[in-house]
DNA sequence: GAATTTTATGCAATCGGTTGCGTAACGGGT
DNA sequence: ACCCGTTACGCAACCGATTGCATAAAATTC
C-alpha cells in the first residue's frame, strides 16, 4: 500500500529505487547485482537479492525493454483462416518460447489483409521477431519493410528468396513424393490429387512433389480438383471425383483436413476405404488419429519447427546481419488405416512412424488410448 | 540513414524528436498534436501530422507505456493441456481484442503447474489484465496476486466467488439442463453420463445441470464414467458404459471431444448412433459438424464470451475499483444426427439452432458446406 | 610505504514518450 | 490604452530500468 500513485487500486509493483533506498546503495549497483555482473561483491549481491525476494521485485520489463532496445517479445502471425495444424501446436510454441524467456505476441490478419496490416503493431511495440504461418496473406514488400526497421522474420512453410526472411518447412516436395510411392506401391492405378489453396508455396510443392513421385514411376495424376484446404473444400472435390467414371482408387488430398472430408464424402457414397479407396492426407492434425478416420499421413513435426524457428529467429536478433537461411525438415508417415498398406511396409509401418532422428510430432499418448496401434490396422 | 545505433542493420524508427526538430516545434507539442489533443492548432497539428506520416512515424509503445502505466497488452492464459474449442476460436478473441486497439500475449502454464507461475511475466510486462482460460490450474492466491498488483482477470467459464476476479461464462447448467431435456423428450430410459476432468468447476456444472435436469422429470443417471475432457477418456468411458447390460440408450459426454470419441467407439462396437444411442455433447467444436459425427451439441458462444470478457476487462482497466461481476450467456443447442430428435423438436430445430438473441458461434459457413443442414440428419 | 592494479560502487545520461504548469501572443470589451 | 480570458505552445520532470565512465577503497607489487 502507498505507492504514490500506484495502478488504481492495485500496490504499485517494487522498482529498483526502492531496493536502493532500503538497501543505501545505488541504483545501478541494484540493476547490476540483480543480473549477476561480476563486478558486484558476492556480499551486496546477496543483500540485494534478499531485500528484492522480500519486496517480491519483478523488473519492469517495458522500462528495461526502452534502454535495451529488446523488448523480448516475438510475433506470432496468424490468419483469420483456420488452421487446424498451428492451431493445435500453439502450445508447443508458447513452451519453446518460454524457455527462451521471450513471450509471444499474437498478431493476426485478415483473410483479404496482408502481413502490412500488422506491421504499425509490430513496430508500435518493437519486436524482437516475428513467426509467420504459411496461411497469412504476405506480400514482398511488407517482410522487407519489417526487416528493414529490424524485425527478423521466419516463414513457416513458405520461402521468399527476394528477401532477407528466413524459412523452416517441412519439406512438402519430399513428403508428397513419399506419399507418391506408397500409393504406387500399394498397387494403385488411378490416382487423384486434391489441391489446396492456389498461389499458396506449400500448395505448390505439395501438388509438384507428389507429381514428381509419380512421374519417377512412369505415373501421372489421374485427376485433379481443388480443395482449398479447408474441409468444405475437400468434401465438395471428393464429390466430383468420385462421380468419375472410372471412379479413382486413391486420392492424396493435401492436407489432412481436406482428407478428413473425403473419407467423410467416401463413406456417404457407401464406399469403402481403403478396399475401394485410399485416402492419405498430409499435417498430422489430432483429428487424423482418431478412429473414425485413421488417416496415413505425413506428420509436421511442429516441436522442430517451432523450435528451429526460435533458433533462427535469435541467432537473428544477437546478429542482425546474419544472412537469412532455410531449414527443411522431415516430417514423418504415419501409417494408418485409411490407405492399403503396399507388401513391405507393413514391417516398416512401426519403424517409419517414431524415425528416430527425430521427436516424433505426435508423441505423448495417455497409455490406454484408443489411436495407440499406429501401424497395421487395415479397418477403417 | 543514419539512427546513430538504430537496430542492428535496420534503420530506427522515427521519434517525437526528430518529428519536432524537423519542424521547429517542442516534443510536447508533437506529441499532442499526434493524439488530437484541442489545445493544438489545426495548423502545426496538420503539419505534425505530414511530418509523422513522411517519416513512417510509429509511436514506441514501450515508452509510452513506461510513462501511462498502460502497456496496451492483455494476457491471454493458456493450459497446456488440448483445448480444441478454445484452440478454435483464437481468431476470435484476437479480432475483438485488436479493435480495442490492444494485443494479445500468450502465457501457458504447465499442466501440473499453477497460475501463479506466469505472474512475473504478466507483472514484467505489466499487462493491463488477462482472460483465463477455464483449464488453467488456478489457486486463489494467485489470482488474489494478479488482482492485487492491478492486474485484472477475467476467468473464463468459472468463477471465484472469494477473489476479485469477473467471469463470463457458457451458463452449463441450463445447457446441460437443456440436454436432459432434450433425451428425456427422444423417450430415452437409461441415460447415461460421461464426465469431465473433476475438481474442474466447468465438469461440476454440466454433471449438476444434467443432474437436475432429470430429476425435475423423476429421472437419474443411469450410469457414470469419467472421461477426463479428453478423447482418449471418452473413448474408454464409452467402452466401460457398453460393456453394461442392459447398455444405455442415451449418453450425454460432457465435452464434444468425449462425445466424438463415444460415436467411434459405439461405431467399432457395432452399434449405430442414434437407432441403438444417442450421443449429445457440449462445446460446439468444429468436427463435430463433421458428417463422420454430426453431433448433438450445445455451441458455447464464443463471439460473445470473449467480447463480453474484453468489456469486463477494459471496464476494470478503466475503473479499477469497480467490483468483479459474472455474466452468465446461453449456449445454442445445435440439433444434428447423433441424437434421436423429440417430437416437436424436428420443427423447433432450425429455430434452436441460430436464436435471434445471440449470434450463432458457428456461424460463418462457406455456401457448399456439407455441414449446412444442420437438422432434421437423422443418419449418422 | 609508495605506486599500481584490481575490485566495487556511484553519477548521470539515456531510451522515447507524456503531462502539469507556466507563459507569450492574441483578440475582444470598455 | 488597459485589463482579461483564451489559445497555442514550451519547459522540464518523470516513468524504471541500463550502462559508460569516473572514482573510492582494497589488494597487490616492488
């Protein structure tokens, strides 16, 4: 209580000119005990820190953020857009951010905005960094004017050579291209592709690496629709390829959202899967686990991401002249039900879901849970 | 461009300064003329303004905040345990805070934790209040803390009657009334409920509505299992509720997650949904408009529970003496297919499902949706 | 014991805004 | 011409830390 003019009712939080006062020494000698400078006898250093757990001190990260310049904040960007995967890891984020003990500032833009909508905020409150989802609407010119005024920026999923951002993917190109060869393995012989957003990076690898997979064999798309990775979309694109004639019996659909929505349109059309058809999506999100889908996919393992991400973004901050790099990684096949299993991979099924050159992205699982035998399960 | 130590490679931001040294004005001057203080004449304030606007001017909301006692950032509590619906409507709270002209901090706290471990951050930052998350383990001391270093909280989905903490909440108990209800009208004779994570106060809520909601009929629960609010809970709820004989005919998962986990359990054991047992949940989540489920739910309004909670909020920051208060809204009872449907109900259906008093939380649906009929389904 | 180095601390400026108070200039009334 | 009330703006303190530089005290060297 009296603090002169404290924050409303609330008792005005400790400053350092308090514990100097209390303690008869100066300010500065507070600031630099409080860290640990080693210019700082190990005596008053202590004192320090005893009147400062008494007074419940809690440094005043905005006044220290206006010297330092560091505000110890990092954006994170997201799009009006669902997004069942990021949506879901977002508290993997918030851990591998904590740790760095930065926070994370939640930005988002509009469907019809751009990443320019967010910049007065980013720069308004000077941020350290900043991580982009691959859904935001970003043009050239808003990421360099973010880099330009020292926001480090990191694209999730999506690269742009023409500017000094940095990327971590997971490589979609090679994922498709996987999910390619286990579709030709399992026997397949009219494979159709549902498409996701267009002008979207991670849409267009995923459509080329899938491509270049079949072409490897000798092997085209059969059909193609677009599903605009959302699940209305994919219902809507599994409709029309299912009113082919030959119907196909596979269909990658690039994301797992839009996948979700095929089996859905599947089982409606009184089909079978994976007898009548295959379906493979490609994230990992929760709900590809659960029984009524059992959905193959690829995983993003969104620990390394997110992690690899921090990383970049403050190798970034302590040097601002870093050049921008990009990290691809590996996301990892979950073979489940909804696709035939081709001969072979039955024994690699367990094996390629926990690689062990990484965290497996969708690890911890309560002990009686129902998604536990990954592998092997034909039943869908 | 020469900031003298700017940002590492990136220019500095203009100041005030060098706003008022280009035009020959004090600093104090800039600065009200910036903010359209009316002690400023239309014409410095006009030029102030084309001087700001050349040089990209963005205010340092770290410094400003240094000086108000008002950082312009709420705090937004998450647990790390999955939380699909609140995971869902992110964008939501985001859009409503940013037309406040604030922003939005992530804080997580850990599953085994408290509260109380994210006060530093919240008091470093000196955020201007924070919204608490209904999963987040929360020990009255803490929000005693926050409230006390005028920081004020606004608890989501539950109250504490002994802090000075508001709340809005998703009234459960009339929902889960409601539910009752609901079965007992479908003719249903062994009700049956699964419930949530317990000490959870939200878990008490939807058991005790449920509970009294039968009993104005003369009717009990015909069995009870834990699910914990999670899918692998509810998944091996169901299997224990089946395994009873004679089985129930009508089961009310307390959370949607759960409830989507009942229907895939009830569909591997062979039993189709609602001919041999409905299902209704509660929350509104996104997949369970999915036709795989089409679950019976009750949406909580989350439009109006985060706008209500930002109101709460803002009136505190402004008024920090005003005395907390609960606002209580009504969730909207979406009639789908996983649930036998009353007579009379198939009428009311479409009218239970937008109520004209709130707006629908599920509202926005792209035109093709496969989810658009939302009634009167009755295959699952 | 004097000179020199090392160690520990203080002074004061600084970050970029906001704001209470003081005052010059101006216009109008008589 | 004098008084007075506005109007428009400047001065300087302040918010709560950090930090370069100066300096007093202690330790070391010769």
């Amino acid at each position: 209580m009296g603090g002169k003019r404290g924050r409303g009712s609330g008792g005005s939080l400790p400053t350092v000119d308090m514990i100097s006062a209390r303690l008869g020494v100066s300010k500065s000698t507070v600031s630099r005990a409080l860290k640990g400078h080693r210019s700082i006898s190990e005596k008053t250093r202590a004192a320090v820190m005893a009147i400062a757990r008494e007074l419940g001190y809690q440094p005043n990260a905005i006044a220290r953020g206006l010297v330092t310049r560091r505000s110890g904040i990092i954006g994170f960007v997201i799009a009006e857009t669902e997004n069942p995967f990021f949506e879901e890891q977002l508290e993997k984020l918030t851990k591998h951010v904590s740790r760095r003990e930065m926070q994370v500032l939640l930005l988002q833009v509009a469907t019809n905005g751009d990443l320019a909508d967010v910049i007065p905020s980013m720069l308004q409150y000077r941020l350290d960094g900043c991580i982009i989802l691959a859904s935001v609407p970003v043009s050239k010119e808003a990421v360099a004017t973010c880099t330009r005024y020292g926001v480090p920026v990191v694209l999730l999923n999506r690269t742009m050579p023409e500017t000094k951002a940095s990327s971590v993917l997971c490589n979609s190109f090679a994922g498709s291209q996987r999910i390619a060869e286990f579709l030709i393995a399992g026997g397949h012989s009219r494979i159709a592709f549902i498409a996701g957003r267009q002008n979207s990076i991670i849409a267009h690898d995923r459509e080329a690496g899938f491509r270049a997979g079949l072409a490897a064999a000798g092997r085209e798309i059969y059909a193609r629709e677009e599903g605009g990775f959302t699940f209305a979309g994919g219902y809507q694109a599994t409709k029309r390829l299912l009113s082919l004639t030959p119907r196909p019996d596979a269909i990658f659909a690039s994301s797992d959202i839009m996948a979700l929505a095929a089996l859905d349109a599947i089982r409606e059309a009184g089909l079978r899967v994976p007898d009548d058809i295959s379906v493979i999506g490609f994230d990992g999100i929760r709900a590809s686990a659960w029984p009524a889908y059992r959905l193959t996919t690829i995983a993003q393992p969104a620990d390394i991401l997110f992690e690899r991400s921090i990383d970049l973004l403050t190798a970034r901050i302590e040097d601002p002249n870093r050049p921008p790099e990009a990290i691809y990684v590996h996301g990892n096949m979950l073979i489940r039900g909804s696709a035939r299993i081709p001969p072979g991979y039955e024994l690699l099924a367990e094996h390629l879901d926990r690689p062990s050159s990484a965290e497996n992205a969708t690890a911890q699982k309560p002990p009686d849970d129902p998604m536990k035998h990954d592998a092997g399960e034909r039943r869908a």
